[in-house]
C-alpha cells in the first residue's frame, strides 16, 4: 500500500512542477527542456519505486 501512495505523490509532485514551470516567464526552448528534466525525473523516479532500479 506505501508503495501506491509513493507512486501518487511522485506522479502529483510532477504535476505540481509541470503547471508552476509552465506559468514561469521564461523562453519556449527553456520551458521545454525544463519540462523534459522534470519528466524524465518523475519517470525515473516511479521506476525506483516499482523496482526496476
């Protein structure tokens, strides 16, 4: 069951981080590549908890 919950406030703080990097005033090629660290991030972070790393 903690694992479910981990997975869910992962998924959440991606989210979270998404939306606030969207509403920064910053360049359409800086946002993007920001967008993609925090993915890339989030992904590996739920591979953690599913234990594939």
């Amino acid at each position: 069951m903690s694992i479910l919950i981990s997975i869910l406030i992962t998924f959440l703080v991606v989210i979270l981080v998404l939306y606030l990097v969207n509403r920064l005033p910053i360049e359409g090629r800086t946002k993007q590549l920001v967008q993609a660290i925090v993915i890339i991030i989030g992904i590996l972070s739920l591979l953690r908890y599913l234990a594939v790393f």
